[in-house]
C-alpha cells in the first residue's frame, strides 16, 4: 500500500471557493486514493455543504507520498 495525500474543495456559499480539506489515505494506486478520498470527504460534510459539491463540484488532487529513508 502507498500513502497518498489528497486535497478535497468545493465552493461554498459562505466561505466561497477553495473550503475543503486534506485528507491522508492508503492505497495502492491513484484511482483507488481518488474514491477512498472522495467518499471519505463526502461522509464528513453537512446536508448543506453536500449540496454546495454537488451544485458547484468536487475537486480532489492527488499526491503520492514519498518515504525518505537516509541510508547510513
């Protein structure tokens, strides 16, 4: 499993655009990170901030977390 980092937003009709979070998820490729983010996302918003995303969309980004290890 790899550890990816993944930016959810959507524009909100109080905060406008860019409220969102990040979120932490393993998995192992980038399409499984996408919908593990997704719902994980979707699960922690209120009715309200569910409908924002879906009227305005969801944007999810991401990042593939690279583990440094030093050799010494």
């Amino acid at each position: 499993m790899k550890t990816f980092v993944a930016r959810c937003s959507f524009t909100d009709r109080r905060q406008g655009p860019g409220t969102g979070r990040t979120i932490e998820v393993q998995a192992t490729s980038v399409p499984g990170a996408v919908g593990r983010a997704g719902r994980q996302f979707w699960a922690s918003l209120s009715r309200k901030e569910r409908w924002d995303a879906s009227h305005s969309g969801l944007n999810v980004t991401v990042i593939e977390r690279k583990e440094h290890h030093e050799v010494g």
